[in-house]
C-alpha cells in the first residue's frame, strides 16, 4: 500500500481522535459551569423573575447556567438544558461510563443516550445497569449496545417497566415540520394496533394505484397515498364562515383528488361522505407589491407562515394548490415598518401580531422558541405612574418590545442578562460573564466581550 494512503489514514485517526477529545473537553468544561456557578440565595428566590434552583444531575444550581451554555455554543436554552443535564447525570449517576467516555471508549452522544434512556431508573438500578454495561464499551457496536441497555432497564426494574408501557400511550404524538421546498416532514407515534390499521389503509390505496397504471417507487406512492388520506372531504356548496373567504369554493381547489377507490371517493363531494367542519387558517402571506401584476407574477415567489410552522418560499401559483382545502381568514395588510405606540401596558393584538411576523422566533441569542409562544417585553422596563410622576406615553410601541421565552424574559428581567435595541429590530445582548451578542433578523452576531466584567460577582 503506498505510502501517502497510510499517512492520510494515520492522519484521519488523529483527526477522529482530537475529535472525540473535544468533545470530552466540552463536557468538561460544562461541569466546570455548573460546580461554579452561583447558586440563588435562598431570601430572593420567591421574586417571580429570579432565578431558581434546578435539579440537576442530583444537585443544585442556578438555572440561568443553561442561557450562559446555550450562548456559548450557539444552541437553544432546550438544547443547552438537555446538554447540562445529562453531563451533571452522566457523571454522577454513571460512573464507569463517564470513565469510559474520558477514555474514548464510546462517544459523549452516546452516553447521553444512555443517560436520557436510564433517567427514571433509581440510583441503585442505574449502578447495576452502569456495571453491566462496563465490560461492553469499546468492543461492542452501539446498535448491539442499544438492544441489551434496554433489556437490562427492564430487568433492574419490572415495576416501572410495566409502567412505562402503560403509559407510553399517553405519550402519542404527531409532529409536523415545514421544509420550506413545498414538503414538509410528519412523525408520529401511534397506538401499534392504529399504526397497523393504517398501514393496511396505505397498503390498499397503493395497490389501486398501481392498478390505475401508476408506475412511479412504491415509496412515493405510499406518499401519495397518506396525502390522499389526509385531504378532508370538501362540500358540494361550502359557506363562507368567521368573515372570511372560504379556499375550497367550486373551482378554486384544483381537482386532483376524485379518484374512485372502492366504494368511496378521495376527496371531491359525496352526499354520503357529509365534509367534516373544516379548519380554519391563519396565514400570512408576504408578496412584494410589484410582484401582484398578473401578467408577470407565475414565476414569483410569495413567503407564507402559519402557526403550524414556516412553510417557506411558495410560488405563488402554487399558493391555491396548499391551501385549497382549508377555510382562510383574510387578514388585513400589516405595514412592518412602521413603529404604532400606545400609552397602555397591555400590547393590542394587531401590534402583537406585527411583532410576531418580523420576529419569526425568540430575539435571544440563538433562541429556537416561536415568538407565537413567547412572551413580549418591553425592552425598556415599562414605566407605572407614581404619586410623584406620570408615566411616559408610547412606552409600548414595536421599537421597545421583542418575543422572549419564559426563562429568557425572566433572566432579562431579573437583570441577569441585559439587552438594549439602539435601532427597532435590533437587539444588543450582555451575558452575566461578560459574552455580547447582536441579534437581527432572527440572525444572531457575536460581538467583543465585555473585558474584566464583574457582572458574575455582582450577580452572586
């Protein structure tokens, strides 16, 4: 074997190892937050924005430690919780295994995994299962790995394995993500006896299609299948209902779901399908103005969002095609330039929803969160009236509000994090070590930290 092949694999296997490494020094350096971050006095806690104590890895620390991680690595706060807390686990619940991870005898992902897998388990059964699973690293594969943690989870605890099999039924769900190509993913998580129903549902409307002469990858028509399920039966004559413009009107749905299969329809009308109540829709449909001449507007593009999630850049002929089945609310034009005020605490609806379309998410550093389900602050702390003073008017205006999440808006209020927005839109954000960030337009910028910052101590 030549020379330079062995040289670029001794390479790649110091590159995998320095990896791997750094991985393990990110963990450490996690803990190292943790055991040194200051830990809320007792006395100030009950304040409702303090910061609280939290449970983590069977100790306790300050909360606000996961908003310092989630800045420093770029990830949301859920993410950088989920890191803390299962690094703080890993290390005081499973001991060999940590040892194996400094050792590079398997992966920090994998331990986590384990880690999360084991999280209800007492102390006691998770050292046995931390013993069991010690002779295993570095010479098994994960996948053999992952099949044998589970067995031992259910034999060091018959009890909660039964009860974690009752109540995985609560725990259905169905999850739908926007690709922002006209495709979105669905994952779910079924009863088995309705998964199996609805496999056998898919399986049948498959083979009428092949036996139409479809000829495309079974895969797609399995897509094609599920879509054709999940399209509602429309009306004969819909009506119109809550103001606003109904999309499934005759003529305005493209006819692409009318296939015969068996003795009923997919999609169309049937006097003995009656249509179910269709949903109805926000969506917000950004268009530029020079774009509405219908002479030039089949190549354009329109951006659309709804509260389920961003669908993305749709054509706008296509706009009909994805909401052809859904009862749409018209909602007047909303002008995100301007800068409306009010002298009230309370934010009117219409400059909420305003916010709410140029903040697309959080306007903390990194922050993942839909501003749909935040909290709106008030940059500058809203003034009250006193005995002394009125209030300032047009204290709740665009230029002084931005969507927070609980713990972001409390972390904020509470003056552990600070932010100033020079400009409307632009969020400038201080860390309590002294980490400045830029945010605008759901992009977040690092700035130079703040040098020799005593904010921790001041904190503490």
């Amino acid at each position: 074997m030549p020379d330079p092949i062995r040289q670029a694999r001794h390479a790649l296997a110091d590159a995998e190892q320095a990896r791997q490494r750094a991985e393990v020094n990110k963990a450490h350096a996690v803990l190292t937050m943790i055991d040194t971050w200051p830990i809320p006095n007792a006395l100030d806690i009950d304040h409702p924005a303090a910061e609280k104590r939290a449970d983590v890895g069977g100790g306790r620390v300050g909360e606000f430690v996961t908003l310092e991680v989630a800045a420093t690595l770029g990830i949301s706060d859920p993410a950088a919780s989920a890191l803390v807390d299962d690094v703080a686990s890993l290390r005081s619940r499973h001991p060999l295994m940590w040892a194996a991870v400094q050792d590079l005898k398997l992966e920090v992902w994998q331990a986590r995994r384990v880690v999360r897998t084991c999280h209800e388990l007492s102390l006691d059964a998770v050292l046995a299962v931390d013993r069991k699973l010690a002779s295993g690293w570095g010479i098994l594969p994960w996948s053999k790995i992952s099949k044998k943690l589970l067995n031992l989870i259910a034999a060091a605890d018959t009890a909660l394995a039964r009860e974690k099999a009752r109540a995985a039924q609560d725990e259905r769900y169905v999850a739908i993500r926007h690709n922002g190509d006209s495709t979105s993913w669905l994952i779910a998580r079924l009863d088995t006896g309705a998964a199996l129903q609805l496999q056998a549902s898919l399986g049948r409307l498959t083979d009428h299609l092949i036996a139409d002469g479809a000829a495309e990858p079974l895969p797609l028509l399995r897509a094609q299948a599920l879509e054709m399920l999940a399209t509602p039966y429309l009306p004969d004559s819909p009506t119109s209902q809550d103001g606003g413009h109904d999309a499934g009107d005759e003529g305005d749905a493209p006819a692409t779901r009318g296939e015969s299969v068996g003795s009923g329809r997919i999609g169309g009308s049937s006097s003995a399908n009656p249509s179910p109540q269709l949903p109805l829709a926000d969506v917000v449909v950004h268009i530029q103005a020079e774009d509405l001449d219908p002479n030039t507007w089949s190549g354009k593009l329109a951006h659309v969002a709804a509260r389920g999630g961003d669908v993305g850049p749709v054509l706008l002929p296509d706009i009909a095609r994805l909401l052809g089945h859904f009862r749409v609310r018209v909602i007047p034009v909303i002008d995100q330039n301007g800068d409306p005020s009010v002298d009230a605490y309370q934010i009117p609806d219409r400059m909420r929803m305003a916010l709410q379309l140029r903040e697309e998410t959080s306007i903390f550093p990194y922050s993942s969160r839909r501003s749909w389900s935040c909290d709106l602050d008030h940059t500058q702390p809203f003034k009250f009236s006193t005995p002394d003073s009125q209030r300032p008017p047009g204290q709740t205006r665009i230029s002084n509000l931005g969507p927070l999440s609980r713990r972001e808006h409390r972390a904020k209020t509470a003056g552990i994090w600070k932010v100033k927005q020079p400009v409307q839109g632009l969020y400038v954000w201080t860390s309590p070590t002294g980490q400045r960030f830029a945010v605008v337009n759901g992009h977040t910028h690092r700035l130079p930290d703040v040098q020799n910052s005593d904010r921790m101590e001041t904190a503490a």
